[in-house]
C-alpha cells in the first residue's frame, strides 16, 4: 500500500515538474498516516489534528531548492477559507514535506480572514473547522510561497482525498455513515431518513410508541453531590450620601514671632573677572531707501534787512568803441576877441545807476576730494584684576519658632 503511494506521488511530481504550474513550482499529494487503528472500534483511535503535505519546489529556472523557505497554507472549504498558517518549511533538493495543524517548523496560526496572528491553540486543524463538511464538499488547500518581498500564491489549489481516518470515519462498528443519526446546522438530531428526534434542549422529537415501559422501583437515593462552587459576588451596593460637614474648630492662638537672627558680615567683593575679547564687528547693513521729503514749510517773516556788504570790486573797463568817421574841417573863423572868464556853474545832479547786470551762471560743483584715512584705534587699556571673592558670611542664628 505505501509503496503503491509512493509511486504515486512520485509520478504527480514529474508531471507537475514537466509543465510547470507558476514561477515557484509546487507539485503536492496529500497523504496522512499520523496514527495507526488498535482495534476495530473507531473510538479507541485518537483521531490527530493535522494533515501531512509533502511538495516540491523549484526556482524560476525550474532547479530544485535547497534551503529554509517561509510558506504559508490556506485551507478552503467550498471556496472559502477557513484554516490559515504559515511554516517555515525546510526544502531539500527540491523536495519538502510539512505537517500542517502541528507547530513544527515554526507553525504560526494566522485568521483566515484578516492574516493577522493567532494563539498557538488555534493551528490544529479540529472538528469545528470541518464540521459540516459533507463526502461530496469540495476542500482544497492552497500554498503561497515567500519570494523575498512577498507571499505569491500558486494558481493551482490542491484537492483533498479520503485519508485513513476519513475513510475509516465513514462507517462506525460496521454501520455505514449513511444509516446514522447526525446532527443538524441548527443542534437537532436527525435520523437518517431527515427527521428530528432530539432538539438542541435535549427533548425527544421523534415516535414516542413503545418508548414507555412500567414504573421501575425507586431507585436509593444517591449520594450528596459536592458543594457548588461560591456565587459570584454580588454588586456593590450604592454608596450611602455623605454626611454633612462637621463644625470648623477654633483656631488657635498665633504663636508670637521669634526674634530675627543677626544678619551675617557682607564679605568682601570679589574682583571683576577679565573682560572677555572683543566679539567681530558685524557686516554693515544696507543704506536704508530715501525717505520720502516732508512737506514744506510754512514761509517764514521776511527778516531784518542786512547791512549793506562791501562794495563789489570794479568790474573791467569795456572795450573802447569805434572812433567815428572824423568831420570835414570847416574853414577857420576869425579868431575873436578873448570874452571875460564866466562864473563856474553848479554840478549837475548825479544820473540814476543803472540796471544790475543779469548774475552770471554758477559754476559747476568742483569733484568731492577723497577722504582721508581712519585714523587708527587707540590700544584697549589693561583691565585690572579681579579681586577675589570673599568670603560668605555666617548665617545668622534661626530665631525660635512661635507658640502654635
């Protein structure tokens, strides 16, 4: 039989390795012979949690793997996944094998629905997980192959078949599953035409005919069950309202003030430390924009007229003008008698000035000389030393504290 098996999975190998499934290849049968019958009553067998896959993975160049690979395992019960976990599964030319439900190789439970981590007793794949499960329900696994960024899953999910205990499960001290009562989505049993006969309460549902017999004989009475466990505690009651607030008590007479303790001798004053160097003079700013020219003002009173400056020096003499044309030369009269000499007359008045002549343009703005240079900075004088500090005084002695 196990040869038979053998043969088997080795043949599915070759064919899954032949075609190729995806870019990490996984050929897989699934084959469980986790526990061995002892005898011929299916209860005296424990029947084990877990489901022995073995597989075999290739990189994109279809060459066997030799190393440690996280996978992660889907199981899918028509169509939805009910049981999730992730191994990191040892892989051997090639060939790897992995008990799913069983924390070996670091079996990690994860929820089937949002990945995320599960206790430790949620990885064995129990009853509850297949429970409604039928012989024609459709379970498949799924595998998704870590590739160094994430988990990519094979396109191909694999079927599971009967394993020994399945098959065996099948029948029970030689009744096949088909003539047992069973036990409904809703908690009745049923019997194997359909029908209820107990309801989910424990009451019986079917045919009652024959089912009473006669009164039997009162039976002893039993012995004294053990003391159940304490009750809860019960809850707290209300907590009662809070009494009113008693009188305050008369205070007490102030203590008189102790005296106050000398006060210490001021020591001496210590020198002044070196003065620190110089810090860089800073870079000068930018001229700050012209501010705008502020209305003008109001016209002063015309002042007192000023003394009359020095006379201007004497401008140059004009230039001589032209000599007329020199007259024809009358003829020469007789020379008369020489008259009496007359009276000096008065002098004339002097003529008005004439008009100011029009000021001459100013001349243009001589070049501004340069300026001359920054005398230098005088040397900083020694800073004298600073003078130790002396020493605090005592302090003065606590006057005693006032009677409360």
């Amino acid at each position: 039989m196990a040869q038979h098996l053998r043969r088997n999975l080795l043949n599915l190998l070759q064919s899954f390795q032949k075609h190729g499934l995806a870019k990490r290849s996984f050929a897989a049968l699934v084959l469980v012979f986790a526990a061995t019958f002892h005898s011929s009553d299916v209860q005296a067998a424990t029947v084990p949690n877990t489901i022995n896959f073995n597989g075999y993975l290739t990189d994109s160049n279809n060459s066997p793997l030799t190393r440690a690979n996280k996978v992660r395992f889907g199981l899918y019960v028509n169509g939805a996944r009910v049981w999730y976990a992730e191994y990191n599964v040892n892989v051997t030319s090639g060939y790897f094998s992995v008990i799913l439900g069983g924390n070996a190789q670091g079996g990690i439970a994860l929820d089937p629905y949002s990945s995320a981590m599960l206790p430790a007793n949620m990885l064995p794949i129990t009853s509850d997980v297949l429970g409604f499960v039928a012989h024609t329900t459709p379970v498949e696994i799924e595998v998704e192959v870590f590739n160094g960024y994430t988990f990519e899953v094979l396109s191909t999910r694999f079927p599971i078949t009967s394993s020994l205990f399945a098959l065996r499960a099948d029948s029970v001290g030689g009744y096949q599953a088909a003539n047992l009562a069973k036990m409904d989505s809703l908690g009745n049993i049923v019997a194997s035409n359909g029908s209820i006969v107990i309801s989910p309460s424990g009451q019986w549902m079917g045919n009652t005919s024959g089912l009473q017999g006669a009164t039997g004989a009162t039976g002893a009475v039993g012995a004294t069950g053990e003391v159940g466990a304490t009750g809860a505690t019960g809850a707290t009651g209300a907590t009662g309202e809070v009494g009113a607030t008693g009188a305050v008590g008369a205070t007490g007479a102030t203590g008189e003030v102790g005296a106050t303790g000398a006060t210490g001798a001021t020591g001496a004053t210590g020198e002044v430390g070196a003065t620190g160097a110089v810090g860089a003079t800073g870079a000068t700013g930018e001229v700050g924009a012209t501010g705008a020219t502020g209305a003008t003002g109001a016209t002063g009173e015309v002042g007192a007229t000023g003394a009359v400056g020095a006379t201007g020096a004497t401008g140059e003499v004009g230039a001589t003008g032209a000599t007329g044309a020199t007259g024809a030369t009358g003829e020469v009269g007789a020379t008369g008698a020489t008259g009496a000499t007359g009276a000096t007359g008065e002098v004339g008045a002097t003529g008005a000035t004439g008009a100011t002549g029009a000021t001459g343009e100013v001349g243009a703005t001589g070049a501004t000389g340069a300026t001359g240079a920054t005398g230098e900075v005088g040397a900083t004088g020694a800073t004298g030393a600073t003078g130790a500090t002396g020493e605090v005084g005592a302090t003065g002695a606590t006057g005693a504290t006032g009677a409360t």
